[in-house]
C-alpha cells in the first residue's frame, strides 16, 4: 500500500484515500437488504399452489401475491433515489429495511388472500427502496480501483437472488410451511435494519427539496409503471386487449406516462432524473441491463415451466436443478472481477453475450426427455455469461457518471432491468400461447386418420390398452392427442430460445457502440 502511494505522488497522481472500515460493513449489510429485496421477486414463484391451498384461493387470485409485489416494487425504485437525496440513504435505508420485514411478517400470518396481497403489496414498495441503494452506495464509498472486487459482488446479488429464488422457495415451503417463505426474511431483516441506522453514514440529507417535491410527477410515475407492468403480467392470460381490464391499463399507460414524461423534463425537481440518458454509456449500459432482464427473468421463468409441465417436477426437484446456474454464478463471480481488471469491458460484455447466446441455443434441440444432465452445461453458460456480463454493464452504466447524478440513475438503471423482465416475460408467454397453437395444428396435419404411419400407431396402442381392459381407441385417440399437444409444446419453448438466442447475438455486436472508457471494465472514473 505505501508503495501504490510513493509511485501515485512520484506519477502526479492524488493517492485515493483509504475506505473507511465504517462504510465497508455498512455497504455488506445494505447488500444483505438488497438480497433478500430481489429474493422476495422469486421466491414465492415456484410455491404458489402452496400458498393457494393454504389461503383458499384461485389461481388467478393466488397469481396476485406475485403480481402485487413486482407492481407496487417497479414504482418504487425509480423513486428511491429522489427519496435518498431528501432523508439521506441512512433513513432511507433503514426505514425501508424496517418496513420489508414488518410486511415479511404480516405476509406469513395473512388469513385470507386480500390480506396476503396487502402484505405482498407494501412488502414490494418498501424493499424496492433498498435495491438502487446499493449500487449508488458501491460508487459513492468506493474509488475506481476498488470496483473491480465490488462491481463482482453486486452483480452477483443481482442476478442470483433471482434465480435460486424458485430452489428456496421449494426447500422452505417442502421442509415447513409456505409460511416460512416469509420468516425467513425476519431475523436478517432485523440484524440490516439496526447495521444500516448505526453504520451507513456517508451523504447528509437535503429536506429543502421536499419543498419543490413534484406530487404531480409521482402519481403519474405511480400509474404509468404500475398499470405497465399490471399488464405486462396479466395481459396473455386475459386476452391481452380483448379484456376491459387490460384495455383500460393500456390507457392509463398512456395519458399517465405522458404527464410523466412531461414533469420528467420540466418540473424543477423532477421525481425522476431523465438527463443521465444524455450520457451515452449509460444509455447504452441501461439498455444493455434491459435484455439483460428479458434473458435473467424469461430463463428463471422458462426452465421451471419446462421441467412441470413436460417432466412433471415438483417444485423442490425443479429447484435442485435451477441451482446449477446459481453455483456457476457464485464461481464465477471473482473471475469475472479479475477479468475487469484486464480486460476491455467491451470484450468481457462480448463474452458474456455470446456464452449466453451459445447456452440458449443448445436449449433449441430440446427434446421432451431432457433432464437434468441435458441441461446442465446451458444452466452453467447462463451462470458464468450472466455475472461476465453484468459485471461491466455496472460498471459502463454507473461508472462515469458524477456522485450527484448515480443515486438518481441507480434507480432507472435497476428498473430498466425489472421492466427487461417484465416485458420478456410477457413476450415469451404470448409466445408459448400462440406457437404452440400454431405447431399443434402444423401436427395435426400429420396425424390424419389417412396417414398410414397414424393408422399404425392408432391400431397398435388401441389393441395394447385393449389387452389391459380398457376402451383401447377412446385411450389411443386421447394419448395421440397428448403426444401432439406436448410436441407442439416443445416446439413453442425452441421458438422461445431461437429469439433469446437471437437477441443475445445481436448484442455481441451491439457491445462496440459504447465508447471505450479510459481504462478496464472496474476501473472507471466518475465526472464525465
């Protein structure tokens, strides 16, 4: 260390001050706060029915309790960052720590699925606040030269909170109760709650802007995001334009992201800071983190969806093997920090991209005997692409920006990764929809009682359930049928990775429209 700063004073260059141990311990305790916020996403997809049960619910109630926690979360978080400035992160932190594991431990005592959405609801806008908190934090406390071992981390909370999100909800609601998938939020809760009020103490706060706080731009805000993701959610299963609800939404998008928009860029103190667009990297990297969120969410959503309704997993089997990606994930983290320190980030995104790209289309020879092993090397290319990528997508994104503007567009950049998830969720749903519609009739066609080979089939299942007593050419129809309709189904999920695997090649390419920092992908400066 004393010779980094003799060869900084010999070079003219100011020696970086040492980072207090303070602020090291309070950054790891508002890491546990956002891990347990992003967990929170996915923890309850993979136990519904058990939460279902439990409440007496249908399932289009019971998709609620997912539903009402990525709504009331996707407003908040652009917020968060307005709210930092005027409580200070430390306030802000803490009462959103607070407030999550008050909302955790409501959520597991609700009787009825009102009350559970009420709890999912609060819990989503509260623990919102705490996600942009931590990657404005890492780039307020931390100078350049530390990012390459911080930027690691946060990517790794950010992309594997998510997707072992479905293995802990399986283990806690099949050991105990769907319950637990909320207590377990209460002890951490407590322990980030009182770090974060004794130890974060590094920007003060600024009440003067709540004078010119811009309610008008809130509200908005608040329809805009909530009503888009309403019916990003909700739109396949309804119908998508044919539903009242969903047209209504669509409206409410409009007029409400119009005078959101318009306070966005006149209002004094806008609610939301839009002028961090005008800094390239960070358009670029915001829109990077965006498909980023289309591949991170639709392959946590897709593969769950593959391995019940194909291989008929429960959703403890379906966690053990989505774990796969989440231990590529942790092991890759500190090679993907040595590799920003030598690497053009450029190349590292590159990289990332294409092994994603590659993972995505060895999914497209699928067949409906894949298990485990068969998707275990494209769950490892998801793993290590993810963390490669994400790691100097942070760093290109928030690294060049000035301290005053990170905390603003730490909000946008982590909700464009939440609407990324969104929208790709609902992409590949209608996809699932429509193409398998599509391929069962292509199937149909070549299952006629006129083809020879479906006579031959018919024939021979009819006389073998003949032989077993039953009414062998009701149950042959009826199997056949069965047979076409997963086929078709297969065929639909190949669609879905062709286009991921498409969107991910295109952004291989699209990595050179950034410009090239000054140095290696965690050794960014801020000020530009």
């Amino acid at each position: 260390m004393a010779d980094d700063i003799a060869k900084d004073v010999q070079a003219g260059v100011a020696p970086e001050p040492p980072v207090p141990v303070r602020n090291v311990f309070a950054f790891f305790a508002m890491v546990l706060g956002m891990f347990m916020a992003i967990l929170d996403i996915q923890i309850v997809s993979a136990s519904l029915s058990e939460i279902q049960a439990g409440l007496g619910a249908s399932s289009d109630e019971a998709a609620w309790v997912q539903t009402a926690y990525l709504v009331a979360e996707v407003i908040m978080i652009p917020l968060s960052g307005m709210a930092a400035r005027i409580l200070s992160t430390r306030v802000m932190f803490t009462v959103s720590a607070a407030g999550f594991t008050m909302a955790s431990a409501l959520a597991a005592t609700a009787t009825n699925i009102d009350q559970m959405i009420i709890y999912r609801a609060i819990q989503g806008f509260i623990g919102g606040g705490m996600i942009p908190s931590v990657f404005a934090a890492a780039f307020i406390i931390f100078p350049p030269s530390k990012r390459p071992i911080v930027s690691p981390i946060i990517g790794l909370i950010a992309t594997l909170a998510p997707t072992i999100g479905p293995t802990v909800g399986g283990y806690l609601s099949h050991s105990f109760s769907w319950h637990w998938l909320f207590l377990v939020n209460v002890p951490p809760g407590i322990i980030v709650t009182i770090a974060a009020w004794t130890l974060i103490d590094f920007d003060k706060p600024e009440p003067g802007l709540a004078r010119n706080f811009d309610w008008t731009g809130l509200i908005s805000m608040g329809v805009f995001l909530g009503a888009l993701e309403y019916v990003l959610e909700e739109g396949n299963n309804k119908g998508w334009l044919e539903d009242e609800k969903i047209a209504v939404g669509v409206v409410a998008i409009v007029i409400a992201g119009l005078i959101f928009f318009y306070r966005a860029f006149t209002a004094k103190f806008p609610i939301v800071d839009l002028k961090a667009f005008t800094n390239r990297n960070f358009a670029f990297g915001t829109a990077f983190s965006f498909i980023m969120g289309v591949g991170l969410y639709g392959l946590t959503y897709l593969y769950p969806v593959y391995l019940s309704a194909i291989r008929g997993y429960d959703s403890l089997m379906i966690g053990e093997t989505m774990f796969v990606s989440g231990l590529a994930m942790f092991f890759t983290a500190p090679v993907a920090g040595i590799m920003s320190r030598k690497l053009d980030p450029r190349m590292m995104m590159m990289i990332g991209f294409f092994g994603f790209a590659c993972g995505t289309l060895m999914m497209t020879r699928m067949t409906a005997d894949w298990d485990f092993w068969e998707l275990f090397v494209p769950q490892i290319l998801r793993g290590c692409s993810m963390m490669i990528a994400m790691v100097p997508i942070n760093n290109v994104a928030l690294g060049t920006l000035p301290p005053d503007r990170i905390r603003n567009a730490s909000g946008l950049y982590n909700l464009s990764r939440n609407l990324g998830g969104a929208v790709g969720l609902a992409v590949i749903n209608t996809m699932l929809t429509r193409q398998t519609r599509s391929h069962y009739e292509q199937l149909s066609e070549h299952v006629q009682w006129g083809r020879p080979e479906a006579r031959d089939m018919v024939t021979s299942m009819t006389n073998k359930f003949n032989a077993l007593g039953l009414d062998g050419g009701t149950v042959a129809i009826k199997q056949l049928a069965g047979m076409v309709e997963q086929q078709a189904y297969i065929l639909s999920f190949i669609d879905v990775f062709l286009l991921l695997t498409s969107l991910f090649a295109m952004l291989v390419v699209s990595s050179f429209l950034i410009q090239k920092p000054e140095g290696p992908a965690g050794a960014s400066g801020g000020g530009h």
